[in-house]
C-alpha cells in the first residue's frame, strides 16, 4: 500500500476497531505504534484506560496497568509466599507482571510504571520514516519497467539517459553506504 492507503487504512480500523491495542493497528496497517497512538489522539478515539484492548496475540490487556498492579502488590504484601500463578489468576494479570512487581516490591521501587506518551518528535519521526517508505516505493524501478521503454528511446538520446541512470545509480549507492554508515555508528556506540 502506499502511504496514503495505509493512512486512509488506520484511520478506517482505529473507528471500525476502537478496542484494538495501537500495536495490533500497527501491525495490520504497516505503520508505527507511535503513528497509531498520534493518529488516535487527533481523531480523538483514545479508548478509556479501563477498557481492555485486543493486542496482536488475541488477548485483551488494560492500557493503563496501575490499578492491575496495586492489587498485585497487595496481595502480594498479604500474602508473599504466595506463588506468582496463583496470584495472577487471582486478579487477572500475566505471571510476569507478578514476578516485576515482586522484584520492584523486594527493591523498594515503584509498582506503577511511569510511562509517558511518545514525544512528537517521536511521532514526527514516525512520519517521517513512512514519507522515506512511501519515497522508496514510488521511485523502485524494475527490469521490465526500464525494458518496456528501451525501443522508444531516440538512439541520439541514449547517451544523455545512460548518464542519468549513472548518476541515479551513484546517488542510490551514496544513500546505501550512508544507512550503512549510520547502522555501524549505532552498533560501535552500543558496544
């Protein structure tokens, strides 16, 4: 799909499917969750937090997780010898959140996750790589697309195309070691 297909597309699903989590949306539309999440706000058809939302594996997870996790940690408080299984049956939570909220509890950390909303730089990055998508898409060129024009092109002309596809061709190759570049600063400055 082009971008505005995909736009057109999430904006159709997010009205169609408001209960849907903005990385189920993400996923079927080809966009970022932080496009999702932008695209919700401005339409204005954010789901109330106490609504559960149907993720990309079928189950529904409340957005905001802070009361879910104040009652694992009183139970936990009432009760630590409890096993993680069992407490999450009892209120309705993965065993993996029990286990965070254990951890957080022994190291006198915060239950509630602090989350905060992704920036608008962001969500303008997000478009941004979606504008960079859809550029790709329209200026791919494949055999048959240059094959089907090679009998029509003036044999005095020809010179003048070939220099261009060269040039193009040399614009492309900068771009490739330029990603490649960029990739290999990210990975030398993780290490």
């Amino acid at each position: 799909m082009t971008s505005p297909e995909r736009e057109h597309a999430l904006r159709e699903l997010i009205t169609s499917q408001p209960e849907w989590s903005d990385r189920r949306l993400a996923s079927a539309c080809g966009v970022s969750a932080a496009r999702v999440a932008a695209v919700r706000r401005a339409i204005g058809n954010e789901v109330p937090a106490d609504v559960p939302r149907l993720g990309r594996d079928g189950r529904r997870r409340r957005s905001d997780t802070a009361d879910l996790r104040r009652r694992i940690a009183a139970t936990l408080a009432s009760n630590p010898e409890r096993a993680d299984r069992n407490v999450a049956h009892a209120v309705g939570a993965s065993p993996a959140t029990v286990r965070d909220v254990r951890r957080r509890m022994a190291r006198r950390e915060p239950v509630v996750l602090q989350r905060s909303r992704p920036s608008d730089a962001v969500v303008e990055r997000a478009d941004r790589i979606g504008e960079f998508t859809s550029w790709l898409a329209r200026t791919e060129i494949s055999e048959t697309d240059w094959r089907d024009f090679l009998d029509v092109i003036p044999v005095g002309r020809a010179y003048e195309f070939a220099d261009i596809a060269r040039e193009r061709a040399t614009r492309w190759r900068a771009l490739a070691r330029q990603l490649e570049a960029s990739t290999q600063a990210g990975d030398q400055a993780r290490d």
